[in-house]
C-alpha cells in the first residue's frame, strides 16, 4: 500500500495546504514543509521493498498499478528530497507573494505526479501521471506572471506534443500486445517486428526527449527555468526534466530491453548511435550557449540542457560503467542544479530581484555560505574530484574511452572545460570582484534559505567522498536490467572496471592542500586588504565607475557567438508563424455571408451525388 | 416504471403552460424548465437499467410497429434523454438568475421546446416523427438564438434560420424519397428493406438527408451558422446549443447512416469530413479574440472529432463517439456557463477583458480551468478517457493509414491546447485590463444560481475523469443499440 498512500499524502495535502492558506500562511507553511518531509519519510520507508498494488480496477477496461522497485525508488527519493528542500527555500523566498498558495500547493501537485510517474506500474498510469505532472508544472511556471507566460506557453505546447506521440506509442502498444502493464509490454516486445520497435521508440523518445530538453527539442527549457519562480526552477532543473530520463531508462532497458535496443537500425544508422550524437550535441552546444548568457538563471538553465546531455550519452552505451555514470550523474545534476538556483534565488531575493550578471559581484562577503556551498556545487558540475560530480563524470569518460569512442570523449571534454567557463563567470559575476555601491546592504540569506543550500552541499561533498552509497544502488539498478555486475566499494570501484578508490584522493587532496598551505605559512606574510583594493591591468581601479563583470568573456563570446545561434528555436517559431497564418487562411472559409452559406450546403449535397455518380462510392 | 412517452410528453406540456401561466403571475416560469427536466431526468435514471436489458416500444396508436408513430426506448436512447435532460436541468437552473430581461416566460417556454425536440429525436422510431422533432428543435433554436434581440442576434439568427431552413427542406426531401421507395417511415421497417432497393435509388435520399441534419450537426462545410449563433445567443443558450442541439442533429445524423443504412462503405468518407471537421475548427479557434465565438469554433472542433470516432465504425470507436459526446456536453456547457457571468461582469466578449479573471471571480475561472482542460483531453479530467477511447479504436486497426490519420487528429488537439492554455493563463496570471473597474468583492462572483450548475458540471467531470467504468458500462450497449441494426429491426418489429 506504500506507494497509493505516498500519492494519497501528496495530492491530498497540496488541497489541504491551498485550503490552509486561506485560513492562515503561517499554518500553510508548516502544513507544506510537514507534508514534503513526512513524503521523503515515507519514500525512505520503502528503501529495497518491492511492491506492486492495484489502485484502480478498472480505467477503460484496464488495471492500473503502482508499484515500488530500486529504480522508482532511487528516482522518488531524489524528488521528495530536492522538493522538500524547494519547499523550506520557499518560506522565504514566497513571503508575502500574492501567489504562494497556490506555489506551495501547486509545488506539492507536481511531487505527486512525479511521484506517481516513477511508481506507475502500467504505461496508462505512467501517461495519466504524466500529463498531470506536463499541466501543474505548466500552471507553476506560468504563475511567475510576466514573460514566464511565454514561457510557460512554449513548455505546455511543446510537451502536448510529446505526449500525442507518446499516445500514439502507447496505444499503438495496447493494440498489438494487448496489454499495458510495463512486464508484461517488456514480455510481449521482444517479439515484436523492428519496424513496431522503432515506432515505439520514436514516439516515447520524442515525448522523453522534450521532456528531458535534449537538442533539438530543448527549446521550451532556458526560458521556462529562467522564468519560473526560483524554488520552482531548482525542482524543474533539478527533477522534472530527470523525469524523460526516468523516461528513457524506462523504455531503453525495461519496455524495449537492451538486446532489442542494441539491434534496432543497420550498419551506423543504429537508434544507440543517433542518441549517443545527440546526446554528445547536448553536451557542446548548450554548454557554449550556457557561457554566453548574462541572466544567471538563464546561465544555468542553459548549463542543464549540456548536464543532461552527459546523462543521454551514458544511456546510450548500454554498458554498465556507463547506465552507471548516467544514473548517478542525473542524481549529481538534481543536487549541483537545485543548489545552484536557490543560491541565485537567494541571491534575487536578497538584492530585490537582481539576477543579472553584469550587475551583481563581491557577494562572498556579505552570503557566505551561499557562497561557498555554490562553490561546492560549481564544482560539482564540473566534476571536480571530492563532488558528487567526480565519479560520474569518470564513469562516462572510461567507458567512451573504453569502447572505442574518441570523438564522443572529447565532445564530452569540451563540454566540461565550458562547464569551467560557465561554473567559473557566475560564481565570479554574482560573488566575487568588486562590490557595487548598491548591494552594499545586502544581508546573509535567511535561515529557511541557508539550511536547504546546505543540506545539498552537504549531499554533494558526501557523495564525493563515499560514492559507493549511491553506486551500490545504480549499480542494483542496473543489475535488474541484465547489465553485468560492477564491483562497489565504499570508497568507489573495485579493480576489474579500473580501480578508484576515493580514499587515495581524499588523501592526495589533503596533503596537496596541506603543502600548499604550509608554503604559503613559511613564505611571505599576507597582507589583508578591503575589498575594493584589487587592481586591472596594474593601475587601482576607481570604486563604482568600473565593473568587472560585465561583458564577461567579451572576446571569447564575440568569437563563438555567430556559430552558437538557437537554430531549432527559430525553426519552431518560423513552424508556429505559417501555423498561424494557414489557421486565419482556414477562417476565411467562415465569410459571414449568408450566400456562400447556402453555397457551400447545395455543393456539400452535389459533390456526395457526384461521388457516387462517379465512383459508386455506396 | 414511468412510460417513457412522458419524457417528450411532460417537457412539451409544460412549455405550452409558461405562456399561460406568464399571463397570470410571470415569476414562478423560470422555475418550470428545472422542474420538467428533474422530472426528466429522473424518469431516465429509472428507466437506464430497464431498457439496458430490453428496449421498451411504446406504441402510441393502439398499434403495432411498424404502423403508427412509435418510441423506442433503448440504451442509447435512454442514455442521451439522460444526458439532455441532466444539461437541461443544471442549464436551466443558471438560467433562473441569468436571464432577467426581456420576455421571460418566452424564454422559459422555448428553451422547454428545444429539450423537448431534443429528446423526441433521440427516442422516435420514426423518420418523419424525427423530422418533426428537428424542427421543434430548430424553430426553438432559431428564436432563442434572436433572445436579446440586438443586431448581432437577430442577424446570427438570421442566417441560422436560412441555413437550417434548408437542411430542413432537404430533410423532407428525403423523407419522400424514402416513403416512396419502400412506403413506410419506421426506421426499423426501413432498414429491414433496404436491400431491396438499388443502390442508386437509395443514395439519393440518403445524401438529402444526411445533409439536411448535417446543417444541425455542424459539420463541414454546413457549419457556417454557428459560431455566429453560438456566440449572439444569450450564454445559457449557447451552452444548451453547443452542448445538446448539434449532438441532437448528429444523432439523427448517425441514425441514418448506421441503422437504417447500415452504411460501412461510405465510413472513410465519414472519417475523412470528421477530420476536416476538427482541423477547420480547431484553426479558426486559434486566433478568435471573441471568447464566444473561440468556444464555438472550439465546438465544430469537437464535433468533427466524435465524427471522425463515428467513421471508425467500429464498436470502439462509436463508444468513443459517444463518450466524446457525454464529455463534450459537460466540458463545453461548463465553459459557456462559466464565461457567461464573466462577460456580463466586463460588457465585452474580448478575451483580452477576461485577463486577471481568476482572481474576481475565483470559482467561475477554476471550473473554466476545468472545462478547458478536460476539452484538451488532460487527465484526469472526462476528456482524457474520451479522447483516449477514440484514439484506441483507431490504433485498433494497426494500420499505418489510420495511424497517420490519428497523427493528424492530434494536430487538431495540439492546436486547441495552444488556445485553452492560452486562455488560461490569461485567466489567472495576466492583469486586469487598465478599464476594469474593480467593484465590491462580494459583487464580483457569479450568484449562487450560477455557481451550483458550474460546480456541479465541474465535479461531474472531474469524477467521470477518474472513474470513467460509471460511463462505460452504459457506453457499450449504447453503442451497440446504434451499430447493431439487426437487432434493432429486431427490437421494434419482433421476430
């Protein structure tokens, strides 16, 4: 009963939090931050348990089931944790917000669907939860107001059409085998022609590929999580798009099954390849947008679209250093990617809304901790060794490297030295260099705000240190997939894959730092200076009439940026502009005189006799 | 048990009584639609598990089918009184407090007509007696539609007239063709013959008549009329016209096809006008900036989707046409019930004057959320199941042609989402308007009148969205009543 009772707590309480909300905020805030918390409780409860639980007998003549294995597990509890932490950051960061009922119970609403998506037992529940996460998700970006309409606009349009391919996918599914329920479709697909294959794998790729913004269908990402509200954002960053990873695992290694997978196309032309390269362009070209931005949440929502593409290309392998690296890179991404937008938000809502690069700078002083666990988290997406960000990043390498793969290794190469560049111009714009006249009275982050961020800090440096905790449990994971076994240590892998063991590092490092440090001591003494005593170019620079920051990276983005156009952005609107114009052509059918009314009833009744009369069509 | 002559026969009396009774004392006639349609409504929920065992006909002349004008209460017939009278009654019940100008009683006593045409039409076995239904139907329509009287209406009024006047004509047309041919009008006595005609002979009627009831049934290009009538017509009356009339002429339309034709081989050109159907609709609804006039095209969108279910001309698929209907009704009478009051509080019909609606009129904006989504085909609201069934019957065939013919079908729904969430957002994220003139708060929401039909329509269904076997389990013998001509000669004319 475990899952039906997690969903019942979900959607039940983001009603009660609405309904709370009009009685008190102080009630609805505890009421939201319980209810996220007893979530992760309960989904904590169901660690290794494996359940399957019918909760509606009969919806169109099919069962519908939840049910709680590793991987919806491992799924759910990245989403509980990073929800609920959004929450707590919200109780700040909505107050006073005319919309925060409707954030905090909204926010709940999309947990549950999400939740109910990675325990749905049967492809329908799978959509029906689906297209509730697609429209409450819609519904909380668009409740930014402002240009988040557009973009929560350009989100539901673009995943309305993912899910009609993923309807046509999952009925065509039910006509040819039958049934909807996943082991039974897994059963039943492996008899199934190629061509049926590869319909199935079209329509759900395309439905997980909006989903999940992998290039070409992106396009709705940088403006929806730039645009949401920035608790929102963490969540959309951080586990709404893993939902069309959870998606793909979901149907590359249990619906359609590897063996299947891997003898889909011919020669070159294979399905793994086509998402392998795509996935490498996911890496390079997002990634060099992500440098180019000058709006920090646009930045980052930029730097989602490249992390997510590292995550496609370990799917693609179907190795398992590989399934490894990408499902232990999706829960790096959620925890580096949330981290980062609530540090923005933080950021936004301690400067009265400021989120644009050229304008802020000198930070660290003033949000330390803010500061530094962003730091850890810049790290993280980098893939510094001792972040979570390390060992997936090292797994995705070897097994490139390992099979053969040198071209799709240095696209994934290049993608972290622009990770660099990017990690490196937001930590730099928001919380180094100069301090401007007006942010000097920005105060730390307040305490709903800094506990969240730490708490994912937190999980970063611990998963960087002891990665065997989530490596044991991708690697399970795997392991139910018919993917060969990995050796998990605590510590990293054992020696057969090529041994890594985090302990050596964490040592190196130490004593690294340490030497570093001890030769600091013993040379010249430091000389502690005030924030705005640093220099350019050897001359001091006058306090507030030069910034730093702005036009950061001028020449390098002066070169790419002609190359880095947004092409299949402008190809869906030029797509929407001739829509619209054949839409008001369509119209003028409609004249509005009565004559060509008359018209077209006389002609209707000529052309069914001239049918007939010609092709004797009864 | 309750005879089910009385479902025509007690709307149709008291709709003659308005008027008489409006002479003495004018204020107690808005409340006799809602009584006459609660009588209705629970006469067809006593009736529903009768007839789902066997069809009740009712003779009305002392003698048997297939002489004399007779009823036959089936499981679809049944099924849509339901359906009509359920609409009838929580429109009517709106209407207590909507419509306070203008002559009241008249009002009252042909919105009683237009159910009574309604539901005649759905119950009759008789083709000339479906006739007569259709044009109590339409006149009422007709008139209705004319209700405010000012320019737009009575022009809209107008050119529905002259568009359904010769539908009608053409319907007649038909019906003597028919007469002539096989010199009777049960329907059941009709199909029983029809392969004694050729079919030359009898295409000719079947064209005038599908195009005669086409007009009413909106499809295309006989649809011209209405989303100008739709839209000038008092919103009480576009939700019973969009909700209950053009499913009236639709029935009428697949009665002809499928029982008395039993016409499989004109299917794919049935399908292929559904298709039309839905993408002219959904198309012109894009860019409407008239909220009335968007939710009618939206409808002719609608109407060509269920269309498109009937040419499948399969059991699923006519179950998924009959779902599309019940969902369609209730999502489509919402919207039109649910932006009424909301135009009334702005003066205009611009989308653009609803802006920052949901925070005025919380209540009336959710349900149009509701409605809107449930249009789409969003879980797990009726529109989900509905859309979900008509797309399983055409996937059904596991042909690529029909696979192709659904991806353009959800072109269709891409597009209506395009312009409900559109509206939506606008509804509850965009400011007011700079000439909104925000009045008291408590003045702001929809009367109670109002608010009770919309939740209830709201309710319904979000709970058929998430139990969609309550309505299945009546969908089936329903769709089994329209396909199975057999048995329906069977039923009426005995062994």
């Amino acid at each position: 009963m475990l899952p039906t009772t997690i969903l019942i707590v979900a959607f039940g309480s983001a009603g009660f939090v609405y309904l709370a909300g009009r009685v008190h905020a102080r009630v609805r805030d505890t009421l939201a931050v319980l209810s996220s918390l007893v979530l992760v409780g309960l989904i904590g409860l169901g660690y290794g348990a494996w359940r399957e639980v019918v909760y509606v007998p009969d919806f169109l003549g099919l069962e519908l089931v939840l049910r709680l294995n590793l991987l919806a597990w491992f799924f759910a509890i990245t989403v509980a944790a990073v929800v609920s932490l959004s929450t707590i950051f919200s109780l700040s960061y909505m107050r006073r917000k005319e919309s925060a009922n409707f954030h905090y119970s909204a926010t709940l609403a999309v947990e549950g669907a999400m939740l109910g998506t990675v325990f749905a037992g049967d492809l329908l529940s799978f959509f029906i939860f689906w297209e509730i996460m697609s429209w409450s998700a819609y519904l909380l970006i668009s409740c930014n107001r402002g240009r988040a309409l557009e973009a929560g606009l350009k989100y539901i349009i673009m995943s309305l059409v993912g899910s009609c391919a993923m309807l046509i996918g999952l009925l065509a599914m039910y006509s040819g085998l039958g049934v909807l329920s996943i082991p039974l479709v897994a059963e039943g697909m492996q008899a199934a022609s190629p061509g049926f294959v590869l319909l199935v794998l079209l329509t759900f790729g395309l439905g997980f590929g909006i989903k999940s913004a992998m290039v070409p269908l992106h396009t709705w990402l940088p403006d929806a999580h730039s645009e949401a509200a920035s608790p929102f954002s963490a969540v959309l960053s951080g586990v709404l798009i893993k939902m069309g990873i959870y998606g793909f695992v979901l149907l590359m290694y249990v619906v359609v099954g590897l063996k299947l997978l891997l003898g889909v196309g011919a020669g070159w032309l294979t399905f793994r390849h086509i998402l392998c390269w795509l996935g490498a362009i996911t890496v390079v070209v997002p990634t060099f947008i992500a440098v180019l931005q000058s709006d920090a949440k646009r930045l980052l929502a930029w730097s989602s679209i490249g992390q997510i593409g590292y995550i496609i290309l370990g799917l693609s392998f179907g190795t398992s250093l590989a399934f490894a690296g990408a499902i232990f890179h999706a829960l790096n991404h959620a925890l580096c990617k949330s981290l980062l937008f609530l540090a923005v938000g933080a950021v936004e809502h301690n400067t009265g809304g400021v989120r644009d690069l050229n304008d802020l700078g000198g930070l660290a002083k003033r949000m330390p901790v803010t500061f530094a666990c962003a730091l850890l988290a810049g790290l993280g997406l980098i893939g510094i060794p001792l972040t979570s960000g390390f060992v997936p990043k090292w797994l995705i390498y070897r097994s490139l490297i390992e099979d053969g793969y040198p071209f799709l290794a240095l696209a994934a190469l290049i993608g972290t030295w622009g990770a660099i560049l990017y990690v490196y111009k937001l930590l730099h714009n928001i919380f180094l260099g100069q301090l401007p006249e007006k942010h000097r009275e920005v105060r730390r982050a307040p305490l709903s705000m800094r506990i969240p961020i730490l708490l994912l800090g937190l999980g970063i440096l611990v998963f960087g240190v002891v990665p065997g905790i989530p490596l044991r449990a991708v690697q399970d994971i795997g392991h139910t997939f018919g993917l060969a076994q990995l050796k998990v240590t605590l510590w990293g892998l054992g020696s057969e894959a090529g041994a890594l063991n985090m302990l050596n590092i964490c040592l190196a490092v130490v004593i690294a730092f340490a030497a570093a440090f001890l030769l600091l001591r013993l040379g010249a003494k430091g000389r502690a200076v005030d924030q705005e005593d640093s220099y350019a170019a050897g001359s001091a620079v006058p306090v507030g009439r030069y910034h730093y920051t702005v036009d950061f990276y001028g020449p390098l983005s002066r070169m790419i940026s002609p190359y880095l156009r947004d092409r299949a952005d402008e190809f869906y609107y030029w797509l929407a502009a001739r829509g619209r114009e054949i839409a008001d052509l369509t119209r003028k059918v409609y004249t509005g005189y009565a004559g060509t009314y008359v018209l077209y009833i006389v002609s209707f009744l000529a052309a069914l006799i001239f049918l007939q009369l010609v092709w004797h069509i009864w | 048990m309750v005879n089910p002559i009385l479902l025509i026969a007690v709307p149709l009396g008291l709709g003659f009584i308005i008027p008489l009774l409006g002479l003495i004392w004018e204020k107690p006639t808005r409340y006799v639609p809602a009584a006459a349609m609660v009588f209705n409504l629970a006469a067809s929920l006593l009736l529903l598990p009768k007839v789902l065992q066997r069809p009740w006909v009712v003779e009305t002349a002392g003698l048997p089918p297939p002489f004399s004008i007779h009823l036959v209460a089936g499981p679809l017939g049944v099924g849509l009184s339901l359906l009509i009278a359920l609409v009838g009654l929580l429109v009517a019940i709106y209407a207590i407090g909507y419509v306070r100008e203008g002559p009241v009683a008249k009002y009252h006593s042909l919105y009683l007509f237009l159910l009574t045409g309604a539901t005649g039409m759905v119950l009759t076995a008789d083709l000339f007696n479906l006739f007569v239904f259709f044009e109590i139907l339409c006149i009422s329509s007709y008139a209705l539609v004319a209700y405010h009287g000012d320019r737009a209406g009575t022009e809209s009024s107008a050119k529905y007239l002259i568009q359904g006047a010769i539908g009608s004509s053409l319907v007649l047309i038909g019906i003597g063709f028919v007469y002539g041919l096989f010199g009777t009008l049960s329907m059941a006595d009709i199909a029983r013959n029809i392969d004694s005609v050729s079919p030359m002979k009898l295409f000719l009627p079947m064209a005038f008549l599908i195009t005669g009831f086409g007009v009413e049934a909106a499809v295309l290009p006989l649809n011209a009329w209405l989303p100008d009538a739709h839209s000038s017509a008092p919103s009480s009356i576009s939700a019973i016209l969009s909700g209950i009339a053009i499913k009236a002429g639709l029935y009428a339309v697949a009665r002809v096809l499928f029982t008395i034709y039993g016409a499989d081989t004109i299917a794919l050109l049935v399908l292929v006008i559904g298709i039309l159907t839905l993408l002219v609709g959904e198309m012109s609804a894009f860019s409407q900036n008239n909220i009335k006039r968007l939710l009618a095209y939206s409808s002719i969108g609608q109407i060509g989707l269920i269309v498109f279910a009937l040419g499948l001309a399969s059991a699923l698929g006519v179950q998924g046409a009959l779902f599309l209907v019940v969902s369609h009704a209730l999502a489509k009478s919402l919207l039109f019930l649910s932006v009424g009051y909301m135009i009334y509080r702005t003066g205009s019909m611009e989308i653009s004057s609803l802006y920052g609606m949901g925070r005025r009129m919380p209540v009336s904006a959710l349900c149009f959320t509701i409605g809107a989504f449930s249009l789409v085909g969003l879980p797990p609201f009726i529109g989900f199941p509905a859309k979900f069934t008509v797309i399983m019957a055409a996937l059904e065939r596991a042909d690529p042609l029909f696979t192709a013919l659904v991806g353009v079908v959800l072109v269709g729904t891409v597009v209506e989402g395009a312009y409900f969430f559109r509206i939506v957002q606008g509804l509850h994220f965009r400011p007011p308007p700079e000439s909104a003139t925000p009045a008291r708060a408590d003045q702001e929401e929809a009367p109670v009148s109002a608010l009770v039909p919309i939740c209830l329509l709201a309710a319904l269904i979000v709970a058929v969205g998430v139990y969609p076997s309550v309505l299945t389990h009546y969908l089936g013998p329903a769709a089994r009543d329209l396909l199975d001509k057999a048995a329906y000669i069977h039923h009426v004319l005995g062994p």
